[in-house]
C-alpha cells in the first residue's frame, strides 16, 4: 500500500498542473499534510491527508457545496485516474482525507492561532499547526505557509482545546457525527502527551511517550487501549471503535482534567 500511495503523490506532483489549468480553477493550493510526509505512514492503516484551499475571494457557497467545484472535481479526478481500479486499504474508507478550506481561514497573524469555541475547527490551524508547518508537501500552487503565522507552542493553546471539548461531543451528537468522536478523543491525547511529553506527532512514538510522560489517572490504560487499537484499525475489518461512544467522552473530559490541572501549576 506504501508503493500505491508513493505512485498517488508522484502522479499528482507531475499531473496536476496539467489537470488544473493556468488558472487553477479556482483552487489557490494542493498541499499532502500528516502521516506520509511526517514519515509515520502505517502501510495498511494510515491515510493520505490533502489540504486543498480556495483562491482568495471565492464564493463560500463553492467551498461548502464542492460538487459545485471544478478544480476541487479535477483534483478527484486525478487520483481515481492513478488509482487504476485500486484500493488504498487504510482505517479510512475511502484511503483518503480531504480537507477543503478558504484562502481567509489561514491563520496568517499569531492572535488568528486559536480553537474556535463550539464551531467545527482544523487542529492544523491551532494546536497541530506546529506539525503543518514542518511536515507539510505542495503539491500545486503557493505554499502557504509563506503566509501563515509562526506556531506556537501547543501547550499555549493546549487549555482552549480542553475547553471546547464538552462542546465538540454536543455539536457531534446535535449534528448526527458522533462516529467523530473516537478521533478527536485520539487528537486529546497527542495533545496530552505533548503537553507532558515531546513535541511530535509521530505515531509510532506515541504509546511509549504517553505511558512514560502523562501520569497515572483513572482511565489512562484506556488511552493506551487506544493508541494500539488506531495502529491497527483497517476499514473494513477493523473499525475506528471499540466501545460505547460515552465511554471515548468520559475519557477525554477526564484527561482534560488531567492536562488543564498541569498547565494552571506551571502558571
């Protein structure tokens, strides 16, 4: 699967430009984010993670409704046409993620840094933004990380993103996508273990580096359950859950708990 997603990204380095046009139809950007880039690409597991952004000024009813996006349908286009009739197996469906956003939303000055209370938000643009920055590959278009602000440290913004955690389980359930909530428990505890670990989003690292830094509390070996259980996960024999949703909710507001208690006794 390492050698079809190597193939996938290659394609897309070459073709894109062909595919999109002089004008990029539309699309400002085609970055590859996350796993394959940062190195930890689980064969079989992990997925390819593409972040493509609007030029500046296009219709929001565009980026919302993409079946009304040229570029956006190019894009697509171009990966089933390397694709050949295969299948990139991973946890994910589909084999890919693709995260679509405006121009506007990039966090270009340090006060844009910040989690967005009770509103659906991108982890790279906050507490994550430090591993867009260093692990991030375009594939078309600008960089834009020519104009987006420093990252800082995670730990900073760390509290803001346990704050909004009760409201991220409301609007799941509120929207029908408590399926979501598994995967941002996973994200609280790369938070977590950052904020007493390392600074890395690798996950091959990360049981070690959680069950040595973030210390004991009630349902820590659920978190190390976890961990193993999203090295493994393949759709469709091994899905992204193995207990009741409660219980992926109660073990993020516990955590939370841990984590905000940390960073009030380093103030």
């Amino acid at each position: 699967m390492k050698a079809l997603a190597d193939e996938v990204v290659a394609g897309m380095g070459d073709q894109l430009p062909q595919a999109l046009g002089l004008d990029g139809m539309g699309l400002w950007s085609v970055c590859l984010a996350g796993s394959y880039v940062r190195g930890d690409f689980i064969e079989g597991n992990s997925d390819l993670d593409f972040h493509i952004i609007f030029q500046p000024g296009s219709d929001e009813r565009t980026i919302h409704d993409l079946n009304t996006s040229l570029g956006y349908a190019a894009v697509r286009a171009l990966v089933t046409k390397l694709l050949r009739g295969r299948a990139l197996r991973s946890h994910n469906p589909s084999g890919f993620d693709w995260v679509t956003t405006s121009w506007e939303s990039l966090p270009k000055r340090g006060d844009e840094v910040h989690v967005p209370r009770g509103r659906p938000h991108l982890p790279w643009f906050h507490v994550f933004l430090f591993d867009y920055i260093e692990n991030l590959l375009v594939l078309w278009g600008t960089d834009p990380r020519d104009i987006m602000a420093d990252p800082p440290h995670p730990e900073l913004i760390a509290t803001e993103w346990f704050d909004n955690v009760s409201f991220a389980h409301e609007r799941h359930r509120r929207t029908g996508e408590d399926w979501r909530i598994p995967f941002t428990a996973f994200k609280s505890i790369q938070v977590a273990q950052i904020v007493f670990g390392e600074r890395t989003l690798d996950k091959r690292r990360l049981l070690e580096l959680y069950e040595a830094h973030v210390p004991d509390f009630v349902l820590k070996d659920f978190g190390s359950r976890m961990i193993r259980d999203k090295m493994t996960q393949r759709y469709p024999e091994k899905p992204c859950v193995f207990a009741p949703f409660e219980r992926y909710e109660e073990f993020e507001e516990v955590l939370g708990e841990v984590v905000v208690a940390e960073l009030r006794r380093r103030d």
